[in-house]
C-alpha cells in the first residue's frame, strides 16, 4: 500500500463485528465477523482493510510499528442513542418517578449551564466518561442554554467524535430561568445547527424536551427547523411515564395521544429518535415503523424511575429501528455492558429472550443504525470511519474465572455483558486516534 | 484500658451503622449513628468501644498504632443471607428461566464439587469474592457433596467468618450423580453440622435444595435434623417462578401450596431463610409472619432469570424479616451495593419507595436480623463481633463528582449504593483482623 505509510496504522487483535443491519435477529449468526488473529488497516480516520493477520501483514509497509492487541478484543465503538450531559452530576439520585425527578433535580441542575466556563468543564468530563466506557458516538441532549451546546460540541470536536447534539426547547412548565421562548428557540437551535451541523463528524438534533415542556407554537417552531434542514436530526422523550402521558393528553387535547403530537407537527421520521417508548399503543408503533422513526431502549433508566418494561421484542418484530441507551442521569452508569445487562432482565421480566449476540449488535451497528449512521459506523468494514474499542475480557478475578470456563464466542461474549463494566475498556480509538487508555 | 493493650486495635475514620433493629424502616433515621472523626476499638475480635476521636482517644493506650481511616468510611459487615459457592463459576451464564437453568449449568457444574481439592480451589476464590466485596457474613448453598462443605468451611474458618453454610439434601429429579438418599443426606448432614455447628464462628444450615428435588422421606429427616438441633439453620428456595410452583404442586398433591410442604415438614420458624418468596400468596405471608421465617430477597437473580419482583413492602410491612442477597451464580454480582441498586428499581418497578437508609440497614443490621444474628453481628455496638468494611467512596471519577456535589448524608449514601461496585471495598476486617486489602 503505498503512500499512505506515513499516517497508516495497523491494529493486531481478535476482531469482532457484525457484516451488515438485519431485519431479523435471527440473522446475526450468519453476519458475525471474527478473526482470532486479525488485522485492521487505518488511513487518515478511515478502516482501509481489515482480515486474518496472516492474510494482511505483506500489505502493511516494512517498518511499520504495529497497535499488538493479541489477548484482547477489537470492537467497533459503542453506540449511546440517548444520554443528557448537564444530568451527570446528579446520576444515582434518590427516589423518584420522571416528574418529580425532573423538579427535583434535573431543573435546578441544569442551571448551571447558561455559564459557558462551567458548561465547558462538564463537558470535558462528559466525554472523558464517554470514552472511559468506549462509547465513541452518543446522541446527546445539552441543556437550553446555547453556551452548553457550544461546550459539549467543542469538547467533541476536540477527539474527532461522531457525536450528535442540540440545544434543548423548553418554553413552559419549567422553572423560568431555564424557559426559551418559541421565537428564541427558533433562532439560537438555527444558529448553533449552522455552526456545527455536518462540522467535521459532528451533526444537529432538533431538540424539543418533550412534549410537556413545548407550547403548540415551539413545536412548530421546530417543524420549521426539520423541514429547512432536512437532514438534520430531532430527538425527544415519549411515553415514558403513566402520569406523563395523562399530563401530555390534557395540554394537547386535540391530538389523538402522546405521539401524535409530535408526528403533528412534522417531528416523526427518518433521523427522529425517541427516547424511551415504554407505553406505545399499537396504533402508535405503527407510527413509528411508518415514519421510520427510532427507538431510544434505556432499560437502567426505565427501572431505576420505575417507568415500567419496555416492549423490546414487540419494537424488533415490528421492524422499529432500537438503539440502546443509558439515559445518564436518569440511567445510573455510562456503561453500555451494564445497559445491556439491565436489557436483558427487561426482556426476561416479560418472558422472552435476549441473545448475546443481538446485545452487541444493539450496541454497535444496530445502534448506528437507529442513528442513521450505519453507512459511516457501526462495524469495521473498509471505508467506515475508524472508531473502534480494544477491550479487556478479563479486568477482574471473575471475569477471568468466567472468561476460562466459557466454550464459545457467543458465551464468553454474554459474560462480558452480564459482568461487564469501564474496567473492560482497555482502549478507546475514534477516527483512527488513539483518544483513551486505562490506566491499570 | 489497661490489660489489653498488646491486642487492642483502633480505628479512626467516619464510623456509619444502625444503633438496633427497628420494625419500622420510618423509625431508621432516629437510629442512625454516625461520627464524622470516629474512633472504634477492638480487643481479640470485639468491638469494646465505640464513640468520637476526641471522646475516645484518652482511652487509647500509648504508643498504639491507629489505623487511619480519615476520609474513608467505617460500616458494619455486609451480610449476604443467600448465595451459592458452586456457582461462582457460572455465573452470568445465558438466557433460561429457572429450571433449564438448573439443568443446562447448575447441575452439570455442581458435579465437579465432589473432588475435594477443586471445592477447596473454589473455596479459597469464593470467601476471596466475598471480603473483596466486603461481605463478612454469608448464607451458603454448598453441593450435594460433603466434600464441598468441608472445603467451604475450611476455608471461612481460617478467615475468622461468621458464616452458615450446608450440604445440599437432593434426592430425586436431577442428574444421578447429584443425587444423595433420605439416609445417606441425614447421615452426612448430621456428621458435617456436628462437625462445624457453632465451631469457631460457623453455622450450620440444613439445606434441602427445594421441594421438587426432595422426597417427602428426605423433608421428614431434614425436620428430624431440625428436632434434633433446634439451635441449627435451615434454608432452602420458596417461590420463585410459576412454573417452579405448579411444579411442587403437582408432587405435594396433599399440601396446601408451596409454603405448606415446609410447613409441614417443620422447616419453617426462627432461623429458617427462604430464598426468593416472589410469589407467596397472603396465606403464605401470614406463615412466614407467624412462624418468625426469614425472606431472602434476591433482586438481581430475580430479574436476571424473569422470576418477578419480590413484594418488599409487603413484606415489610408484614413485618417480615428481610434480608439482602446476591444469589450468585443467578445473581451476577457478588457486591451488595449492585445488589441494592437492583432491589431498588424492583421496589420503583412497583411505584414504592425505598430510602438509603433502609439499604444500608438491610445489608448490615436488618440482614443480621433475618439471619438470628443482629445479637452478635450487624453494627459497631459494644460487644458486638468486629466485622467491618472501611469503604472509599470515591473510587471513580463519576463517584468523587457525585459525592462531592451531595449534599447530606443520606444522598451519600443512595450515591454509593447506585453507583458502588467492589472498588469502593477498600479495606474488609473479620474478627477485629484484616482480611482483604484494595491494592490499587
């Protein structure tokens, strides 16, 4: 390969991935890609060839210094479809259901970011957080203040990330320090988009709370916003809570329930994610395969508000795009193993199964694939944008245990999943840059 | 003090605990102890005085060494009143509910404990887990084979615990080779309780494994083993999946539900825990109620395997005593701040509250109180055995964020039971001596 040796990279370790995005999960067994002794080519934040080492090694150039990973596990970067940065100073806080959460901590909170310096901070911790768990893209909610959208996305930018963001609209039933107006909100989230939207990996979301905390006239505010830039992202919260849904049916009367509301005003669609979907009706899971709308799964979030059991299997068979989620705060851990562990007790809770394989294809390529980003991430196919996880299969005396008594890759990787935590990030690449490593 | 000053040990630090067993979990906050620069001080394995630094450090003889402790946190031992040591080996193994679990792994794994030198090898990695996790006292299912118990005992001896543990009694629908025989069980059960009942600090526990894998022949020389030695534990598995419970049905036709077989076998009453009691119906709540039985509350194993979620607030209320559990190898942690995390959203996931407090009490006190043992164990009172944790409760950067922004004690704590995993166990004492020691 000559030419690009001077920024080539090679990476030598077992890899794993998933080939392409099924419909059917069934169908992940014949698309798992494994090389024991594998080799991933980089150039220029880009995955060039990727294959057997044996295959591979005669295409590197004399010299080269190899990434030798042989012992652990190369993953593509984990995928977090829905996660609020201003609330991970208040994760793990006690004791109530979402709206009184909300009040209680979230709001006074999320104050504090209208003050750019402090938004930065937090910022840098966030992402510091996110890497420390291997999560190389997030779509994240910042809070209503343009300053902290600023931060979360310069401090983004700085590690290359394919990160997708926006500026929350919230212009009634909250505090009024944190209200925009519909007219204020139009105008910052147009502004911001401009700036960032497409700015190197970075990418825009439309970002209305949730239906509760937009007036009528907010709400069109961000239809104008989805139909000027039309591939720009929306993300909000629907039908999480019972008393939500209550309090959604009596501010918008005239619409026949929760999701009607924001497909109303134009808010469904491709690159519309909706955080939670715990209390769909039928009529509304139509909607979302209609539209092509996806699913934000955030099970740790769900149990920990007590907001109920999302119907995961219902949302896959119905061919529903599913990312999985932590919803920090309101989730307690960054960690997507984690997740999927709570995942799987969501799924077993209602009698059904949730195979190792599909947690990890949730967390990868199904996870870029809610984001409409499947084309770019997702796995370690030539051509993809290089972010990618080296991970440690055995941070712990149980794990090693665990890991050595496990016959297939399918079991030893459903026990990375059940005891699986930040220990097992060995090392953490977005865009072909080596961006975190653990320290012990 | 004089006399005692060549064995006397103190300790330094902020000192948490429970002052006694309460009925009412509104009545812990007026219980609660605590002493910003405590001192706590040990002679030959008790607790002989506890108080503040500056109250307390006359009392000291000179010249001592003080275990420093300032800006850690000193807690009682935490009690785990349900677990399995054969399992440690399969745990987070994939995807069944109960009884295909039991025969796809548990059984075929259980086998292996028959060779004393693996027990002894499982053994030494399993008490390793508990003080890592700063478990000081536990409930423990060992195999069908005798060789198991030996090996677990041996091995919690030479740690000082206070620990009950049996051999399973297991004489019909499972594998051949796990099988015993009402004769051969009552003969080895009795030899291994008279051997290791009240030796040192151990306990015994009769341990039929459940109803469907007893004979009415072995539950009546189980309750003769409990006539025989009124003083010993008995514990088994009560309710914890639908189909478990048809399933005793139909093989106890003539008792009234499943409760009723133990009942009737006398296997119920003080110093009887039953793991699980997901499914109990009011009559059975009143039997546990009245016969002084204990509930293990197992919420990761629970939802792990979709049994349901334990009624805690039923039983609570009932004035049932609870304690706290891991039940590994189908729970997939052995720390019991995971575990309360757990229990926390099966409380949430029934729109019901449960305060850190009440945690804390349930994995100290309150366990030791389902387990007959809060006279000796469960605080830092006076007398009391000296068990004791010294917690880090910033072992991450997400933790020293969250601790740092809360404001009362009480959140602190919630903080540290959402977010605590084994890296907070920086220091776990049994008998007054140090047993495991954070090394990073």
């Amino acid at each position: 390969m000559p030419g690009f040796a001077n920024t080539v990279k090679a990476v030598r370790g077992a890899l794993l991935d998933i080939k392409k995005v099924v419909n059917n999960p069934e169908d992940l067994e014949d698309n798992l890609r494994y090389f024991s002794d594998g080799l991933l080519i980089i150039d220029q934040g880009k995955v060039v060839w990727l294959g057997s080492w044996e295959q591979g090694r005669h295409r590197l150039p004399a010299g080269l210094r190899i990434c030798d990973y042989r012992g652990k596990l190369v993953v593509p970067g984990l995928v977090d479809t829905h996660i609020h940065y201003p609330q991970m100073e208040i994760i793990g806080a006690y004791g109530e259901q979402l709206l009184e959460w909300l009040n209680t901590y979230t709001f006074p909170t999320e104050m504090k970011y209208g003050d750019k310096s402090y938004a930065e901070e937090m910022a840098g911790l966030f992402v510091r957080e996110l890497l420390k768990n291997g999560t190389t893209t997030a779509m994240v909610f910042c809070s209503v203040h343009p300053e902290s959208v600023d931060a979360l996305f310069e401090a983004c930018d700085r590690k290359h990330m394919r990160v997708i963001a926006g500026k929350v609209m919230m212009d009634r039933n909250a505090p009024d320090e944190l209200l925009d107006t519909p007219e204020s909100s139009y105008r910052d989230s147009r502004r911001l988009l401009q700036k960032w939207h497409k700015h190197n990996r970075l990418l825009y979301a439309v970002t209305p709370r949730f239906a509760p905390t937009s007036s009528p006239e907010q709400l069109e505010k961000a239809m104008m916003l989805r139909e000027e830039f039309p591939d720009v992202y929306v993300q909000t919260h629907l039908s999480e809570n019972p008393r939500e849904i209550e309090w959604v049916r009596s501010l918008y009367p005239n619409r026949d329930g929760y999701l009607d509301v924001y497909n109303h005003y134009r808010l469904t669609g491709e690159r519309s994610v909706f955080a939670h979907c715990v209390h769909l009706t039928d009529k509304e899971w139509q909607v979302m395969k209609d539209t092509g709308s996806s699913v934000a799964f955030c099970p740790t979030s769900n149990m920990y508000l007590g907001s109920g059991l999302f119907k995961y299997r219902r949302a896959v068979d119905d061919g529903v795009r599913v990312g999985m989620a932590t919803d920090v705060g309101a989730g307690t851990s960054f960690n997507l193993f984690e997740t999927l562990n709570e995942a799987y007790k969501v799924v077993q809770l209602q009698k059904a199964r949730l195979a190792a394989i599909e947690c990890f294809y949730r967390a990868t390529l199904g996870g870029a694939h809610a984001l409409y980003l499947d084309h770019c991430i997702g796995n370690l196919d030539p051509g993809k944008e290089a972010d990618f996880v080296v991970l440690d299969p055995v941070a712990t005396e149980i794990q090693q245990l665990r890991w050595n008594n496990s016959k297939t890759l399918d079991e030893k990787l459903f026990v990375l999943m059940t005891l699986g935590d930040d220990r097992n990030i060995y090392r953490t690449y977005v865009d072909g840059r080596l961006v975190y490593s653990r320290t012990r």
